[in-house]
C-alpha cells in the first residue's frame, strides 16, 4: 500500500501503523496486567468510555468536544438518526471505516454496526488460550462514553469478531434510556 | 510507582518500534553501518511513523547521537508554556522506547533518552555502548 504525500499534510495526524501497533501494546501490556480476558475486556471498554465522557479525569480533551467542533453535528431526532452519525461521522473520522447500520430491533431501540474492515485489528492473530478477548473492545467503550456525553445511556458489546472466526465483525448497540441532568459539576 | 509507569510505556513503544522497523525495511537492502540506521530512524522511519523528518541529528562519533525534533508531533498537542513540562518524560517514554525497539530489530543494543527545554522541540539521545 503506497503512502500517498498529499496525506501527510494535516499537523494532526501521525501513521496509521503507529496507531494500529500502539493499540496492539495497549491490549497486549493490558493481558500481562490483568491475565483474564474477560477482565481485559473489562479494562478495554474503560479506556474507551474515558476518551469521551472522561469526567472529572484530568486527561486532556473530551473527544466528544473535538468531534462537535469538528462535525458540526447538531442534535439528533431519534436513535436512528444517532446510529447513523455514530456510523457515518464518529467511525469515518476516528477510524476512517463507515460501518453499516442494521439488524434493527422491532422496537427500534437497539440495532448493530457491522465492519468489513477493522484498522485496529489490522496485524492481529489471536491466540488460542485468548478465544475470550474481544481485542477491539475498546470500541463498545467509546461508543458508550460519547452517547453518555449526550445524556443517553446505551449498552454495548461485541457479537461477532472476524478475529475469533466469525464472518464479520459486529457491535450491538442498545439503548437503556435519557439521562437527565447530567452535566459535569463545575460547568453550567 | 510513577517510574513503573514510564518503564512499561517504554516497554510498550519498543515493542511497537521493533514492528515498525520490520515494517517499513521490508524491502530495502542491508545497511551499511551504524551512522546509515540512524539515518534511517531519522528519515524513513520518523518519516512513515510521525509524518515529518526530524530536524537535526549530531553525533560525536563515539556511539553518542542526538535527534532534535523542533515541533514533534506527540507534543504538539499540549501547551506550549511552561505548565506541561514537567509532565513531559511520561509522554516521551513511549517514544524513546520506539527508538529502542527499532534499533534493536537491526541489532543494535541502546539507552535512549529524552529531553525537552521548550515545547514541542524535543531531543533524543541514543547511546550505543561500545562493546
């Protein structure tokens, strides 16, 4: 894959690979850590959750501003209308894939993201005594704080995984209700 | 505690550095000598990993090299005053480890370390002990 010049214009942005192979030391360094998949899991999702809703942390930039300010993005009527700029927005400009929206519940409380392609997995095999990791799980994390970020608690988790043999790789998504009065303590 | 930390991040950037070089030597010939790596960690490798060369390397000669970075990227980020300095070495660590694992994949051992006086310019220093 050619590295094309004209990419290397925006001051922001450093190599995908160093992105994809840091992520790769985050999980791995995580095993050695806390051994037990599902505790990494656990750990994973944390992590996410913290890059957006990192309340009362003092750990920089909530990416949930950085993402308004860059999107433009306003308010959204429905959840439908969320899952499609999680999808089309949040995926394209974090990670640059586009997931597909589907397999909606009857309620329309609940629906999936499905990846052909998955950037963080990009160099990864998983072991056999790791068939418990959801190595992206980092994801349902993030996913999770940006909607808490907007005063709407969703549950999140990996269905499929390409990585644990699946065909493709899939996210649930599901909506739990409205938080009401959730702004930070200090801010108005 | 705090040296805990920074010593798994380096431990964390080596292991990333030691792929990266992998990566990005695929398909060049063998190297020369000591001076042609470094050149290489200078150019190529800081070129496909954080998008710009670096602006200054010295060395004396002696197994002693220093890469100047007058904005580097993982700083840029951060507050270009006095208040972050302190916090500095915690977000360098990863990045001296990079150096480390990428050297190490062409076999050479070295101590590297980081110094920052003005954000975001930031030099490292590699040491190759003679043996």
């Amino acid at each position: 894959m050619a590295r094309q010049g004209g990419r290397a214009t925006d001051p922001r942005k450093v190599s995908q690979e160093l992105f994809t192979l840091t992520y790769g030391a985050l999980v791995a360094q995580l095993i050695k850590d806390y051994e037990q998949d599902d505790e990494v899991n656990k750990q994973l999702d944390k992590i996410g959750f913290l890059f957006f809703a990192c309340r009362g942390y003092n750990i920089g930039v909530r990416l949930i501003e950085d993402f308004l300010a860059r999107s433009g993005i306003g308010r959204c009527n429905d959840f439908r209308e969320t899952a499609d700029v999680i999808a089309k927005n949040g995926f394209r400009m974090f990670l640059g894939i586009t997931p597909q929206v589907t397999n909606w519940s009857a309620a329309g409380d609940e629906f999936s993201l499905i990846m052909d392609a998955n950037p963080l997995a990009d160099f990864v095999e998983l072991p056999d005594d790791h068939n418990q990791l959801n190595y992206s799980n980092i994801l349902c994390g993030v996913i999770r704080g940006a909607l808490e970020s907007v005063q709407m608690a969703v549950d999140v988790r990996f269905v499929q995984d390409i990585l644990k043999g699946d065909n493709q790789t899939e996210i649930r998504v599901k909506f739990i209700k409205r938080l009401e009065d959730a702004l930070p303590a200090g801010e108005e | 505690m705090t040296n805990n930390i920074i010593s798994k991040l380096e431990q964390m950037g080596c292991r990333v550095g030691q792929s990266l070089a992998e990566r990005f030597t695929r398909d060049s010939p063998r190297f020369g000598s000591e001076l042609d790596i470094i050149k290489f960690i200078c150019k190529e490798f800081w070129v496909g990993t954080f998008k710009k060369q670096v602006d200054n390397l010295r060395t004396n000669h002696l197994g002693v090299y220093v890469i100047l970075d007058s904005r580097f990227k993982l700083l840029t980020h951060m507050s270009a005053g006095e208040q972050y300095l302190e916090s500095a070495p915690k977000y360098l660590a990863f990045t001296c480890g990079l150096v480390r694992g990428a050297l190490a994949s062409f076999g050479i051992n070295s101590v590297v370390t980081a110094e920052v006086s003005t954000m975001p310019s930031c030099k490292f220093q590699i040491s190759i002990p003679k043996t």
